[in-house]
C-alpha cells in the first residue's frame, strides 16, 4: 500500500530521534498542551451553558408550561376562559402534546404562630405531573381534592410536615365571615426558584371554582405543553391565529354558543420567554459569555500553532533546502506543516477532550461544586453533553488551526 510522500516525511520528523533533543521539543509539548487546555475550556464552558439553558427552562415550564392561554386581566380581571369544545378543538394545533385547566386563587396560610400568603394552583386530572414529579422533595403527589402540595420554604417558615392539617384563609366573604378550607399536605417540592418556592402551592381544581362558584368549564387559563421547545416560537404564533380566528369568524348562530367575539383582543396567548423575559434574557447573556470565551480560546490556539510552525520552519530550513533541491514544489512542503500541525492539533484535541470529559463527568456524578441557590436557581453546576455541539466544535477548532 503506497503511503502519501508528503504524509511520510511528516511523519518522519515528528519521530525523528534528533528532534527529541531539538529546541522545538518542549516548545511542542507546551503548545500541545495549551492547545488541549484551550479545547477543554471551550467544552466545559458549552457543557455548563447547556446544563444552565436546559435546567432552568425545565424549571420554568414545570411551574408554568410553555404556552398559556388567558384573558387580558388589565381588560377583564374576574371573567373566566369558558370551556367550549369548539374552542379546545381550535387550538389543538401541529406541536401540542397536551392541554391542562387552570384555576389560580390567592389565600393566606394560618397556623398557631404564624401566617403566610400563597398563590394556589387548582390542577385537573390531566394535568402534566411528569414536569414536576423530579421536584417532589418528600411525600407523594395526591389527587384527593383535599390533598395540597407546597414548597419546602412554606414548609420551614410555617413549620408544617407532611400530612399537617392546614386551613387556608380567602379574600372572599361568606355569610360574613371569611372563607376558610381546609387541606392536608400531601407533599413538599423544590424548584430552587425562589418565584415559585415562595407562595406556590397545588390543589384540587374543583376546589376552585367550588369557591369562585365557577361552572366546570371556567378556568382561569390553559397550559400546554409542547412536543419541541425549538418549535415554541411558531406554536404560540398558529395558536394566537387558531384563536383570533375562532373568535372573530366563526359563525355562533350555527354553533348556538354565546360567545362574546370581543374575545377575540381579550384572549392572550403567550409562551415562557415572553412570560418570564428577564430569566430568558439572562440566558441569551451566558450565551454571549460563552461566546466570547470560546473566540479567546480559539485565537490562543491559533497563535501557538502559527508560533510553533513557525519554529519548525526555522529549525527545518537546511531540510527544506534539500527538498528544494530534489525538485520538490511550494505545495509539497506546505503540505509537510500542515501535516505537522494537524498532528498537533490532534494531540491536543484528544488531550483536551479527555480533560474536559473527565471533570465534566466528574461534576456530573459527584455535584462537587456548589451554587447559591437564591442566585443560580440550583445547587450544584449544571452538566448538559451536546454531541452535535461538541462535534462541531472539534472540527471547527481543527479547520480553523489550519
């Protein structure tokens, strides 16, 4: 089998014996090695971002969903969103994998020695638990329609344990005295969120509308959940036309509803980044830092592997001289560099792959360094392996070194 010259040569004097006591040789290895330190830092830096992105937009969307469906509170803050078949069925777009009722009330939480406001959730039997089934701290998830679940910092401020007796207070008046229900806690969760952990809590729809004396088809708003979250942005925009569109054209007269077709302007329709903007705009800056991470440690690559070239040339120019003599082209000899530097680019990206992998397993299985809770919204540095990211950014390192 006939071996490229060029490759050959190469080779030949990356092994030469002379060259393991050359003025190169440690120039080299610390080369290698600051080729191998720059790819792990690019790794690790894109496996955190990932880990943050992933983690919090999980957060979110366990406690809010991706898209919800509600009306405009500044024009009808009390009216509900009636349940029409019609009106589920024209929502029911490409992308939507479920659709949950929502009931939102507030209450005042009362114990011998303490109180506390809290925002409650009233859920259905569809609802999507599987969000946040991972954020269950202790007990279990009950679908009694006595049963509430509250955040471990209610917990620890209330000083309430699973299966306490809990009376909850409401704003409405009853035979003029306050509301009161009472709930048992069937399990505590952790979001490590400090907009959820501080007053959200879930109950039994039911519940709800009992108290706001809804019919069963008045919601406060609709939560749903999406296939793709890349996909998010175009769902949101189909279902704002899906229901502008059955507000404002559909005949009712056939249908026999009565609809108000205001509706229509009254009906908003919106997706997490737009409901939570500052989280997600705070995200879109890591990715800039990360970024600007990722250009510094490119451009320390290329300038040690333009530097050592640029020795190997200078130590190599009575070689270069003989293959000139020989008849050897321009482009024969820069194939020997390129060769020579995709040799070092190699090393170094398989010692930079084997750094990153080894400590970002490591942070992965062992949670060994720790975050503030209240500022990061979770315990531990996030860990997210992106194979296509990190193909890409291998090859891009080698292509770009060259």
């Amino acid at each position: 089998m006939l071996m490229n010259v060029e490759y050959f040569i190469s080779k030949r004097i990356v092994g030469a014996k002379e060259n393991k006591n050359a003025l190169s040789r440690p120039i080299i290895r610390i080369t290698i090695f600051a080729i191998a330190l720059s790819v792990a830092v690019m790794l690790i830096s894109l496996s955190i971002l990932n880990g943050f992105q992933n983690q919090i937009t999980d957060k979110v969307v366990s406690f809010a969903s991706h898209i919800q469906i509600f009306k405009d509170k500044l024009e009808d803050k009390e009216s509900p969103i009636l349940l029409y078949d019609y009106f589920l069925d024209s929502i029911q777009v490409e992308g939507v994998s479920n659709i949950s009722p929502i009931v939102y009330e507030y209450g005042l939480i009362k114990t011998d020695s303490d109180f506390l406001g809290i925002q409650l959730k009233g859920v259905s039997s569809n609802y999507n638990w599987i969000m946040i089934e991972d954020k269950i701290t202790q007990g279990k998830i009950c679908h009694s329609d006595s049963s509430i679940i509250i955040s471990e910092m209610i917990a620890v401020k209330l000083n309430i344990k699973i299966g306490d007796k809990i009376r909850v207070y409401f704003p409405t008046i009853q035979n003029n005295r306050l509301n009161v229900r009472p709930f048992y806690v069937s399990a505590f969760y952790n979001s490590s969120m400090s907009d959820f952990d501080n007053s959200l809590t879930f109950v039994d729809i039911s519940k709800l509308q009992k108290l706001k004396n809804w019919k069963n088809n008045e919601v406060s708003l609709l939560e749903l959940t999406v296939d793709n979250f890349e996909d998010i942005d175009d769902i949101t925009q189909n279902l704002q036309l899906s229901v502008f569109n059955f507000f404002d054209h559909i005949s009712y007269s056939i249908l026999g509803l009565d609809i108000d077709s205001r509706d229509a302007y009254s009906i908003q329709v919106r997706n997490i980044k737009q409901l939570y903007p500052q989280i997600f705009d705070w995200l879109k800056l890591q990715d800039m830092n990360v970024l600007v991470i990722i250009i510094l440690m490119l451009l320390v690559s290329i300038m040690n592997i333009i530097s050592i070239l640029l020795i190997l040339i200078l130590e190599k120019t009575s070689f270069i001289g003989i293959l000139k003599s020989f008849g050897s082209s321009n482009w024969t000899i820069r194939q020997i560099f390129i060769y020579n530097s995709l040799y070092l680019v190699g090393k170094g990206l398989l010692w930079g792959n084997l750094i990153a992998f080894v400590l970002l397993f490591t942070q992965y299985k062992f949670e060994i360094i720790s975050l503030d809770e209240s500022t990061y919204f979770m315990q531990s540095i996030p860990i997210s392996f992106n194979i296509i990211s990190i193909i890409f950014l291998n090859f891009a390192t080698l292509f770009i070194s060259l």
